[in-house]
C-alpha cells in the first residue's frame, strides 16, 4: 500500500523539507523528522514547542530555583553567627585553641552559605569532628548532641532544594517531586491541614471549607503542567463540615451547659 504513494507526496519535515518526517509534534501538531525530535517528560515536541516553559514545566521550575538561596542555607547561616559569637567568647576568655577551631568551624559556615560546593561536604564534616571531640573526651553529650546534628546535616546535604541552590544537578524524579510540593495545587493541602486542626480550633473549618473549594476549582489535569490533589481538596471539605457538625452536635451545647 505505502509503496504506491509518491515520495512527493509523503510528510517532511517542516524544518528540513528533504528530510522525510517520522513524526508529529504533540503541542503544535507540526511534522518533524528524527533529528528534530525532542522527547520532554515522555511527550515528543518540535524543537520549537520543547523550549516552551509550559512544556518542559520542571525544566521551567528547576531554573527558578537554580542558584537561588533556600532556607536550609539561611539556617545554616543562622547557625554560623551564634558559632562566630562563640568563638570571640573563648577568644576573650583566653581560649586561643578552642577559638579557632570554633574560627573554622564558622568559614565552613560562611561558605556554604555563599554557595561554595566544597562547603556542602565540609558541613557534613563539623558536626562528625566535634562528635569525635565528644568521644575523646570533651563529653557524651557533645557527642550525641553532634551525631544527631550529622543527621540533620546530612538530610541537608540530600534535600533536592539546597542541591539547586549549588547548582548540582537533580533527577527528574526529585524535581518533580518538588515541584508536586510546592507549585502543584498546594492549597488542596492547606485545606487537608486546616481541615484537621479545625478539630480542636473551630474557627478553622470554614477556611479548610473555602481552601477546598477553591482548590477543588483549580484541579485541571488537561493542563500543562497538569494541577491535580482533586482527593485533597475534598478530604479538605469534607474535614471542615465533619468538625462544624462536631462542633455544633458537643461543643457548642457543652459550652451553653457549663455557662
Ligand atoms: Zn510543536
Ligand atoms: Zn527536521
């Protein structure tokens, strides 16, 4: 059958019109051949239409964040300065050894707040140096203190936000995970929290209410980037009249009996 249609007749390629087209775009709709076919999140575009932010949506969410400060690395500079001020207090009281290591401790801090790479091992690296000081001999708790502190630096170290801020590159599972998080309807979540807490503060059932409808609004899975937590604006809804009947069936007529 295809052996009968003319080779003139055959699709080609919108950008190079000798190249046969071996496929459509997915957004635009326009042929493209192989050495134009772009594969995004496991669709297949046009060169053009990949570029497109809506398109590639995580690619989009990874340069907003890309190099950008997180709160992990303002926590750690929060950190830094009541070490700083600790060093000068040892520097005062005569202390000169305790001082700089306290001194080092601080430039590992100041670094990574900057965003020097190397920083992101050498955090890793403190609180295991001063656990062992711990061990040594300067005390238990300054070692259980300082292991438990390796933990937390170490979730730090993982955390797919502060990876971008150093611009090391993620997977694409992480980033999406990510952007689920924090751009993919995340007042169905709010609504889920308000829902519960409306449980014992009253007041919160009507937001959890209003939250959920108007999360429930946004849920459109057609859309590029998709937004979903259809089930969460529900569960928000549902939560906060389930804590007004609650509230109207117990607490109420109990506050009424002890008045
Ligand atoms: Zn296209
Ligand atoms: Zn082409």
């Amino acid at each position: 059958m295809s052996a009968d249609v003319p080779p003139s007749a055959l699709a080609r390629c919108a950008t190079h019109p000798d190249e046969l087209a071996g496929a459509t775009c997915q957004r635009c709709g326009v042929f493209v051949c192989g050495a134009c076919t772009t594969w995004v999140m496991g669709a297949l575009y046009c060169p053009a239409c990949a570029a497109r932010p809506e398109v590639n949506y995580l690619e989009a969410f990874r340069l907003t964040l890309w190099g950008k400060r997180d709160s992990g690395a303002w926590l750690v500079a929060g950190c830094t300065l009541l070490v700083a001020l600790a060093a000068v207090v040892e520097l005062l009281e005569g202390r000169v050894l305790s001082s700089l290591e306290l001194l080092a401790t601080t430039a590992v801090g100041v670094c990574f707040f900057l965003g020097a790479r190397w920083a992101r091992i050498a955090l890793l690296l403190v609180p295991v140096y001063w656990a062992l000081q711990g061990v040594i001999g300067r005390g238990v708790h300054l070692a259980i203190g300082f292991g438990l502190l390796f933990l937390g630096a170490l979730q730090l170290f993982l955390d797919t936000r502060n990876r971008l801020f150093f611009r090391v590159d993620v997977s694409e599972r992480a980033l999406r995970h990510l952007w689920d998080l924090r751009v993919n309807n995340p007042l169905a979540r709010q609504a889920v929290s308000f829902g519960v807490s409306a449980f014992f503060v009253p007041l919160f059932a009507p937001i959890a209410i209003v939250c959920g409808f108007i999360a429930l609004r946004r849920v459109d899975l057609k859309a590029r980037p998709p937004i979903g937590r259809r089930g969460q604006a529900i569960a928000g809804i549902v939560l906060g009249l389930g804590a007004l009947v609650l509230w109207a069936l117990f607490g109420i007529p109990f506050v009424i009996v002890r008045g």
